[in-house]
C-alpha cells in the first residue's frame, strides 16, 4: 500500500488491522505521555487494539475520508507513531492529531508528520481550516502547534469529557 503522505524522512499510510499496526498501536496507546497527555484508551491487548483500529480509524476512513495514519520512517521503515485528522463532537473544524512512541520524541519526526498532514488537508482534502487541541501543561505540544502557524483560540470541552483542553486554529492565509 503506498503511503497518502510523504516527507523528507517519513511515510505516512493508512492503518491495517494486522499483527504490525496492532502491535504498535497497542504500544502507542500504552505510552505514558499518551496517557498523561492524551487519554488512557483502556487497550490492553492485541485484540483490543485491532478494535480500536477497526473503530476509530477505520471507520473515519469510511465516514470523513481521512483518519489516523501510521507514521514510518522511510529509512528502515519503522512504526513510530501515527499522526492525521480527526472529525470529533463538540469542535467546529476538522481537528489533527499526532503521537509517537518515546523512542521517536525530541527528533522532529512529530513536527515533520504534522506539517504533511496539514499540507494534505489543503492540497489533497480542500480543508482551509483545521483545530487542534492539547492537554493543559503539554508545552512540546503547543510549541509544536505553534511552529506549525496555529494560533491559540481559547479553552473547550469536550463533549463527555471532565477537563478543559487548549484549542488552537489554522486559518488557511
């Protein structure tokens, strides 16, 4: 399958529900900074993060035509992360995610991945304004969002959630 996206050093594809995707979506849902950060998806095992594929982005594929994507580095094609768009209750725009297991931070993968989703989403998808929303105290975030052009837009909460989040806006100029 070739990749949707693709940056000096990365790959970004649409997930699968084999035993590669699984094993590394499991690991990236049990990270602590995606715990800390984002949420504790309650994924355990590799079964469960076949259903939390088929479920999530799968089924965003499905309804919105864009998702989740498997980050790979090109060189040796190792799963890192994933990074995409998500369409979530309670937010206006289409908003872009991003997450890479601990071994990947600090190296400008994240940076790189969401630049080329963003360039995705308005070269290929036609979408001129997109959110994104970060934990309270997530500064590599934010400084991410940021460095990418997205202005600070207030706090929001999401529907069923119990705390506020940082919403941030990118304006297609």
């Amino acid at each position: 399958m070739p990749p949707l996206i693709q940056t000096e050093r990365l790959a970004l594809r649409l997930l699968r529900d084999d035993d590669v995707d699984a094993a590394g979506m499991l690991a990236l849902l049990n990270e602590p900074g995606f715990h800390q950060y984002i949420a504790d998806r309650g994924v355990r095992t590799l079964e469960q993060a076949r259903d939390y594929i088929r479920k999530g982005p799968f089924a965003s594929y499905a309804a919105n035509g864009f998702g989740m994507y498997v980050i790979e580095r090109r060189s040796d094609d190792a799963w890192m992360g994933n990074a995409g768009l998500v369409r979530r209750n309670g937010l206006v725009h289409v908003d872009i995610g991003y997450a890479l297991l601990s071994d990947f931070t600090g190296q400008g993968y994240a940076l790189e991945a969401a630049r080329g989703v963003v360039k995705h989403a308005r070269e290929v998808l036609g979408i001129a304004t997109l959110c994104a929303i970060v934990s309270k105290g997530n500064a590599r975030s934010v400084g991410l969002l940021e460095k990418l052009g997205f202005v600070a837009d207030g706090v929001t909460r999401l529907p069923g959630e119990n705390e506020d989040v940082l919403l941030f806006l990118l304006e297609k100029s």
